[in-house]
C-alpha cells in the first residue's frame, strides 16, 4: 500500500482540492442542473407544439375533403371540362 502512495501526489492532490471553493461548485452544479431542466423543457414544448399544429392543420384539411370543393371551384372545373370537350369535338369534327 505504501508503495502505491509513493507514486500518487498526495500533497498535490491535497492543495488542489484546497482551492475548490464549495458554495461556488453548489451553485454550478445547480445551474448545469437548471439549464439542463430548461433545454429539456424547450425541446419537449417544441415537440408538442409541432405535433399540435401537425393535427390541427390534419382535422383542418380533413373538415375540407368532408365538405367537398366550393362552388365556385366546381363551376370552374366543370367550365373547364366543357371547354376541353368542345375542343375534341371541334378536332373530331374536321
């Protein structure tokens, strides 16, 4: 055991841990504590909020399908569907 004691600086070791001031490492390791709590807190509120939106643009889009195109929409695409059907018309035509 001595011979193990030899090799380690002890008196080193010794000073060194006198100079740690221990309110000061208390408080440091509180901080490190609390800004882990806080990124945590951050990443978990990010999540939610994008899982929130994700859903409510999904019911969002979803009350639309349920509810089918405008009227407007529909007169447009069927305009543009006699408009199409006129033009083969006019080709089969001639």
């Amino acid at each position: 055991m001595t011979a193990v004691l030899d090799r380690v600086p002890v008196d080193e070791i010794t000073a060194q841990a006198r100079q740690v001031r221990f309110w000061r490492t208390v408080l440091t390791l509180a901080a490190g504590a609390l800004y882990g709590l806080g990124w945590v807190t951050a990443r978990a509120f990010a999540i939610v909020w994008l899982a929130a939106s994700w859903c409510w643009v999904a019911v969002r889009e979803g009350w639309r399908a349920s509810r089918g195109p405008s009227r407007g929409a529909r007169l447009e695409t069927q305009a543009a569907e006699i408009h199409d059907l006129r033009t083969r018309l006019q080709r089969f035509g001639e």
